[in-house]
C-alpha cells in the first residue's frame, strides 16, 4: 500500500501536465505537489512502526513516582504545613453508619482472588483499632484497613486535605517498584456526567504531559471511546498501576452526591485501594438520601478528632517565636479560651482557625519599616463585636488577605493589599458564576469570564487582516474579482477560526507529529481545492482549457498554503516532557504560549514560503516574499488561536486588566499568591484557594458590593 501510494502521485502528476501542456515551470510544479502523498505515505509507515515500539512501564510509573513526590513535598513546603511544625492530627472509628461493617471487610478481602493485599496479623479485631494520629496514617491505611479503601471524614478546617498529603508522601517514601504511584484527584471538577476514567486520565495529562505519549499497542485493547485516546494515561488507570486519592467529595453539587458515589463503585472495583476526603454532614447526607442507599464499596471511614487545647496553645505560642517571649504571652488570654464553648474556642479548634490567626496576630521578622502594627489577639475575645463563631470565622477571612500582602522587606508584595482583594474578589465570583462553584481556578478557562459577545470580537481584526493582504495578491495576481473573492473568503474563514475557538484546548504538545502533518494536509487541501476552484470561478477566469494551467496553479497554491498551515498547526505536537517533572499552572501557561508562537510562525511563514514558490513560478509575477509571508502568517496565528489557549488567555488578561479587575500580570500575581503569600494552593495545573470556605466568602463579598466580572 505504502509503494503504491509512493507511485501514484508523481505519475499523476506527469500525466496531468503532459495532458495540458503546461510547460517546463508548470510540470516541476505539479511534480512536486505530486510527491505529497509520497512523504505521507513514507510518514505514516514511520508513525506506524513507532507505535509498535513497546515503552518500559515500570521506568515510567517510576519516574512518575518522583514527580509526585517532588511535587507534594514543595507544596507542603510553600503550604507551611511543617512551620514550624506539623500540626497534630488524630483520628477516631468513624459511626458504624458512614462505613461498611468491620467483618464484612474482612470477609470480603479473604475472598479475592489472590487473598488480601496485606498481612492478616495486622488487622485490628474491629473498627476502634483504627484510631491513631499524624504520621501513622499510612500505617493504617496499608496495614489496618484489609480493603485499603478509606474515607476520611471532619468538619471544615479540620485538616483533610492535609491529612490527604500526608498519606501520598507516606505511600510514596514506602513504595516498591510494583506498587503503583498515590496520585491526588480534586473531585470538585469532576462533572458526574463524563465517565470517572477519562476525568481521571484527563486530569493526569495536565498534570503530567509526558502521559500523552502512545500507550503499548496491546492497551488498545483495554481503552472504550467513553474513556479517550489510548494512551500512557489511560493505560496506567487500567493497568492499576495508580492509586487515586480524591479530595472534596462534598465540594460536589448535593444533588449528585449520591450518583457520585455509584459512578465511583462502577468505574473501581473493590479491589482498587483508594482513599477519600469529604466533610462528615454531606457524607451522611448522601447515604441517607430517601430510597436506595449507596456506599462506598468495601471502605472503612475514619473520623478527625477536633485539635487538642494544649496542643493548640503550644503550636501558636512556639509560631511566635517560643515560650516566655513577649509575642507568646500576646496569648496569654486566648489561651485560657482554647478547648471551651465559647466563639474563639470553637474557632481555633481546627487546623485552618489556628493558621489565619497565626498568619494575622502573630509579628513576623523582616516586615518593612511604616507598616501598619501587628493587630493584637485579644480582639477575638471579645463578646460584643464577636458574639458567635461565624462572626470570628468572617473576621480571619477578611484580615487574611491584608495579613498576607504586609510588607515585607524579603518579598514585597508588587500589588497593595486593597489591589489583591479586589482581584481575589473578582476570581472567587468567577468561580461561583462561571465555574459552578468549583475550587479549581485554571487559567486557560479565565476568557469565559469575558462576555460572550466581546470574546467573538476577536475574530473580527484577524478576518480583515487576512482577507485585506490576500485580496490585494489576488488582484494582481488574477484580476480584481478574484481578488475581493479571494479577500472575502479567506477572512471569513480566519474570522470563524478564531470566533469558534470558544473553548481553546491547552496546546502544550510541541514535537513534530508526521499523523498529524498528515491530517492536517488532507484537510487542509480539500478545503483550500474547493475554496480556490470556488474562487478562480467567482473571479471570472473559469475553468477553460486556455486558462486551465493558470488557474489549475492558484487553485493548487491556494490549497497546498491552506494545507501546510492546517498540517502544521495540526502536526507540532508536545516534546514528551521528562516524566519527573510535573506541569504546575505557570509551566503549563509557558508551554501553550510556545505552541501559540511555533504553530502561528511555522504554519504560516512554511505555508507563505510554498505559495509564493508555487504562485510565482506560474505567474511569474515574483510577489515580495514579505507580503506572503505577511498573509500567511495572519492565517498562521488564526491557528494558532485555535489549537492553543494562550492567545485567549492574553486577550482576556488585557480585557480584565482595562476593566481593573485583575493585574496586567496576571499569572505572576497568581503565582506570588501560592509560593509567597498562602492565598492560594496549587492542586496539579491549577489553583485554588487556600480554603473553599475563603473562596465562598469572597464571593459573597462581591455579590454584597453589586460588582460583576
């Protein structure tokens, strides 16, 4: 097949020019479009034969397994989970109804085929036999619990999320090679309508892009379309090789708690270790909805326990700086607070209460000289202005962020603190009204929260451009109606590119990619055939036998430029990142902004150098080589706004920025607030705020202050 379609084009092309006498210029011409399905041929074989490459999983799970563990161990780092220390964090048996019966799991495990994953010694005789604290948690989960399945329920603030962390870096520090490798999973973005595999495998691909290469041809055979393109993703969910930890089961919609829970139970069997987090009201909710009741198959459910009094006093005394300094006795009053009913002792009873009050009453070394005095503790305790703990909740919130951008004489801040508020405002409504609520702030997704109309704006200037510099070729080239045929249409087409890219997929894939040079190519000249025949009639010349090689040439050159642009756009795929580094927010931001550039200059300038060959040596009317390269360079980043998210992504900053909504430098703002200031987290390629609750707070601030994005 690959030899006939070696030998087929450039005979027909020699027919063809042999069959009109289109001369020595016009037959070296069509020769050379003629070897097109030559190379196509000659890259399909190649494509062919390195897909049947087999790749060597286990240094792949392996190099994964670093990756996750360098990218957990900065995160916890910049979350200041060990300054100074851990916070202690213990845990009960949750109530027999949120988890399976104690012998049931151990009924169920003894019958799976192989036996139990662990040592049967270990299992504690019942379900109290979980409890424990901090860094015994990956102890319980591998060794206590027979099924390794398990749900970690508390109350807002309690530090599951943390705890979550906790267990990942413990799975990975004891690892062998076949274990596979924990992977975190934020459920708030998953939408229960799209199949948990592919959300699952999608998610990896952000995170780590180097699972887009080909999985081993036999993995194939294990993928179903519901679940997306069999690759390197795909095939490790399949293959078990991942153990998922999801996070937030109760930032789901309430609604379709219960459905989560099922479409979890279908998708991993019992066998598959896992670990979920959900605060313990919407848990029980869900399993106590009104008809069929769903659990999570063979797990156990451990409960956290409110932190400790002492344990409390002390960590906020040594964050001061250690007993008996006069930041610690700050305390002094606080302290006899701690462990009672009253608003500030309830509100410091969690992880989260302890760290914004740290981060707002405790003074810290090298704060710039004219800041404003560190506020004192005592404030909290009072009655009056905070009479229950919402009112204390809604206080730290609203002096974090101040809290945060004081001025510091090792990293000042570049935005004031008013300017971050009002930003963090401004995001937190878009999560509420254009993300559904979901934490996962991704800034490729931030050009919705420009209007719809304005966004379709955008094609406009590219339309024109294009069909402007096309239609002044074509006007000298083939007379003045082809010209304006040719300007109109080729606008149209540059408008509706750039107008349909709604939704721009992140282009983070840059290494050549002869499939995609060849789809592109077959799409591409269809369109640019029939839109150049549609042109040469339109533009009065017909396809006469007198004017056929002439015209024959500028339908080919029409369609060849279109055809490289597409190919190329289509065919500059991503060079397989090492596997150890995985893509935070700000990577991936670079990695699409050089595809945005790479596709845009090499399809169109490749593109332009083709058709003013072509068109020239026809012609012979030598056209300035920058005026082709001009035209196709327009249509070239027309792709480029199409194929990658960058190019949006700067158009709505600079939006944003004019509406004084955001910073002109939006991601280095997003990135100071995650690795200097603590508003943010960063989960995978995206960010988050630093607790759902500070996000739902910013909201409602907004929404009170009648703004809109």
């Amino acid at each position: 097949m690959y030899l006939l379609l070696s030998v087929i084009g450039p005979a027909a092309a020699l027919v063809l020019a042999r069959r009109f006498d289109l001369g020595l210029a016009a037959t070296a011409v069509t020769v050379l479009l003629g070897l097109a399905p030559t190379y196509l041929a000659w890259a399909s074989f190649r494509a062919s034969q390195a897909e049947a490459d087999l790749v060597d999983l286990d240094k792949i799970v392996g190099d994964l397994a670093v990756a996750v563990r360098n990218q957990w161990e900065s995160e916890a780092a910049i979350r200041r989970v060990n300054d100074p220390y851990p916070l202690p964090v213990a845990w009960r048996a949750a109530s027999g109804d949120l988890a399976e019966p104690w012998p049931f799991l151990a009924e169920l495990v003894r019958a799976w085929p192989g036996g139990p994953p662990g040592d049967l010694a270990l299992w504690p005789p019942d379900a109290s036999g979980l409890e424990g604290r901090d860094a015994e948690i990956g102890q319980v989960f591998l060794d206590r619990v027979p099924t390794r399945r398990l749900v970690i329920l508390g109350e807002p603030g309690s530090g599951k999320s943390v705890l979550l962390i906790r267990l990942l870096q413990d799975l990975i520090a004891r690892r062998t090679a076949a274990d596979p490798v924990p992977m975190l999973f934020s459920l708030a973005s998953w939408d229960p309508r799209q199949p948990l595999k592919a959300w699952m495998a999608d998610q990896l691909r952000r995170t780590h892009p180097g699972l887009v290469a080909a999985a081993p041809s036999r993995a194939v055979l294990t993928a179903t379309a519901a679940d997306g393109p069999g690759d390197l993703a795909l095939y490790l969910l399949n293959a078990g090789r991942i153990l998922p930890l999801f996070d937030g089961f109760d930032e789901l919609p309430p609604a379709q708690h219960a459905t989560a829970l099922d479409l979890l139970n279908r998708a991993l069997p019992a066998s598959q270790p896992l670990a979920l987090t959900s605060r313990t009201a919407p848990y029980r909710a869900a399993l106590a909805r009104p008809g069929t009741t769903v659990r999570l198959n063979g797990a156990a459910a451990l409960q956290l326990c409110p932190l400790d009094a002492q344990a409390a006093a002390d960590y906020l005394r040594r964050d001061a700086g250690g007993p008996h300094t006069s930041a610690a006795e700050r305390w002094t009053t606080v302290v006899t607070q701690l462990g009672t009913g009253s608003a500030v002792g309830r509100a410091l009873s969690t992880p989260l209460g302890l760290f914004l009050a740290r981060t707002i009453y405790n003074p810290r070394p090298g704060t710039s000289p004219g800041s404003a005095p560190v506020p004192h503790p005592d404030e909290l305790c009072d009655t009056i202005a905070f009479p229950e703990r919402a009112a204390i909740d809604t206080h730290l919130f609203s002096a974090f962020i101040p809290a945060a951008y004081t001025p510091h004489q090792a990293h000042p801040p570049r935005w004031t603190a008013e300017q971050a508020h009002d930003t963090f405002v401004f995001l937190a409504r878009f999560l509420h009204h254009h993300r559904a609520g979901s934490p996962d702030l991704a800034w490729w997704e931030l050009p919705t929260a420009i209007p719809r109309h304005i966004r379709h704006l955008a094609g406009l200037p590219v339309g024109p451009a294009v069909g402007l510099i096309f239609g002044l070729i074509f006007e000298f080239t083939a007379g003045l109606g082809t010209g304006i045929a040719a300007g109109l249409g080729t606008g149209l087409a540059a408008g509706l590119v750039v107008r349909r890219a709604d939704s721009p997929k992140l282009g983070i894939r840059l290494r050549f990619s002869p499939s995609g040079l060849a789809a592109g190519l077959r799409r591409g000249l269809v369109v640019g055939v029939v839109a150049g025949i549609g042109l040469v009639v339109i533009g009065g010349s017909g396809l006469t036998a007198e004017h056929l090689g002439f015209d024959l040439v500028i339908v080919l050159g029409i369609g060849i430029g279109i055809g490289i642009a597409g190919g190329l756009a289509a065919g500059v795929k991503a060079d397989e990142p090492d596997l150890t580094v995985s893509a935070d927010p700000a990577t991936l931001h670079a990695l699409d902004r050089r595809a945005f550039l790479v596709i845009g200059l090499a399809s169109g300038l490749a593109a332009g150098l083709v058709a003013w060959i072509v068109l020239g040596l026809m012609s012979e009317l030598w056209l300035g080589l920058a005026v082709w390269g001009a035209a196709w360079l327009a249509a070239g980043l027309a792709f480029g706004l199409k194929e990658t998210a960058w190019g949006h992504f700067a158009l709505a900053r600079a939006y944003l920025a004019v509406r004084h909504h955001a910073p002109r430098d939006l991601m280095a703002f997003l990135q100071d607030a995650h690795e200097q200031r603590g508003v943010l987290r960063q989960v995978g390629p995206v960010y988050q705020f630093r607790h759902i609750d500070l996000q739902h707070h910013l909201a409602q601030y907004l929404s009170a202050s009648s703004r809109t994005p």
